[in-house]
C-alpha cells in the first residue's frame, strides 16, 4: 500500500514523498486469522500459550488432508481428552430453540454454563472450517459442506452430557413442541444422563407472558422427557419463566432465574 505527498523545496523543486506501508502476510491469510482467533480465545481462559498451541494443533489433525465426508465425531476424540471441561459440573445449562437468550444468559455469570462458555466451545462457536485430501491446509466457510463442524458439535454435545451431574437445568421455547426428537439435546445430551450422577433435570420453559390457569409446562413433547427422566430415576421439574426476565437477568449478570 503507498501513498504520495509532494513536498516543494526552494520554490521550484518538488521532492515525491513514497510513503509505502506493508500489510503482514498473516493479516490477509483468512487461515492465519482461523488459528490466531482460536489462540486468542484459548488463552482467554486462560492457558499456557504453548498449551493452546498444542491443543490446536491437535484439532487441525482431526481434519486436515481428510475428506470433509470422512470426518465423524470420533475424529475429535484427542482434542476432547487433552482438552476436559473444568466447568462445576453441577452448574450445566443444555438448550434447544434458546441458542441466543441461553448462551447470551450464561456468558457473565457463574451459576450456569452452556457449551459456549467451555475453553472448546469459546473458540470455535460460530466457525467453519474442514480439509481436503492432499492438502495441509484449512479451509473455511463457503469451502466446506458443514460436517466437519457437525461432528465436532455431535462430539461436544455427548462429552458435555457426560461430565453434567447433580443438578441439571435445560432451557427450552415455550412453543407447542419445545422438546422433540433429531435435535442435539434428544439425540446426543440426554441419553447420557443417568442417575445417581444426575439427580434433577429442571425445564426453564420460555414463555412470553404467564397466562392465569394455563400451564405451558402441561406439554406433550414434555412429557415424553419426563417419561425418559422417570425412566433414569432422575426427578424431573419444568417452570414457566418469561423471556423479559431472562433478558432483565441477562443485563444485570445476576438475579435468580426463578422468578
């Protein structure tokens, strides 16, 4: 990048000024910025710094020079064991159909987490990357068909559901279906709850206003959760609480959810 400037000296001579400014290579490497975001937000928790540069070097193996189609959830497996959750397991919050009011509630605070606030989630919630065969490097978003990123969440999801203990909380939409089947929290979280490692599952059901005499929690895709929860021996409890709360508490970063 240059840019000029005319400086006149003696009245009749002009000296050009070139003034030219190098862009590190790395600025305009979309890969570079992959991994020193990944670093950045590791370190944020914080890490080593050569620890984050191993773990990341781990993740790139589960990938790289692979075919996109190839990857399953399994191929995530060493980033997931060099990388456990150090969250208090008793303080889990899963989701389906709330991703922004559940992750937007649990960012500041210290009495829930979701998987976005763990080092693994941090780092790579709302990237996509994938490899291709013969290839060293990563390729992101528009290269790639999604299922790289897919496994990894598959993954998380089940390594999530299986360090959760005590007391679990979950927070739903209020919508006529808010728990049904082929979502992640169906398919790969709840199946891992077992008791006595799990002793309560607790429903945060969003509604948008409480109606006198109507009870939200009376839902049929509930009760097919209960049924599961009665199943695995683990008491079970839903509770309407207001989308205005949860936005409220979400301001303040503090305040019981249970209003």
């Amino acid at each position: 990048m240059a840019s000029k400037n005319s400086l006149p000296i003696s009245g009749t001579m002009t000296v050009m000024v070139i003034v030219v400014v190098l862009v590190p290579s790395a600025l305009l490497d979309p890969t570079a910025d992959f991994k020193a975001d990944f670093l950045k937000k590791c370190n944020e928790f914080p890490e080593d710094p050569k620890i984050c540069e191993d773990k990341f070097k781990i993740f790139e193996k589960a990938y790289v020079g692979i075919e996109e189609s190839d990857i399953t959830r399994d191929s995530y497996n060493d980033l997931f064991k060099i990388t456990p959750f150090k969250h208090p397991c008793e303080k889990t919050m899963f989701y389906s159909g709330t991703h922004d009011l559940a992750t937007g509630f649990t960012k500041n605070r210290k009495d829930f987490f979701s998987v976005e606030d763990t080092l693994l989630g941090h780092a790579l919630a709302g990237k996509e990357w994938c490899g291709k065969i013969g290839s060293k490097e990563t390729f992101l978003e528009d290269e790639c068909t999604g299922n790289a990123r897919l496994q990894f969440w598959l993954k998380m999801s089940v390594e999530f559901a299986k360090h959760t203990c005590k007391d679990l909380h979950v927070m739903l939409d209020g919508t006529p279906h808010p728990f049904f089947p082929g979502t992640a929290l169906a398919e790969e979280e709840i199946p891992y709850l077992h008791h006595p490692k799990v002793e309560s599952l607790t429903v945060i059901l969003v509604v948008d206003k409480k109606t006198p005499g109507e009870d939200k929690c009376n839902n049929e895709s509930l009760n097919e959760l209960k049924e599961f929860m009665t199943e695995e021996k683990i008491p079970y409890d839903c509770k309407e609480v207001t989308r205005a709360h949860i936005e409220k508490l979400t301001e303040q970063g503090t305040g019981n959810i249970f209003e």
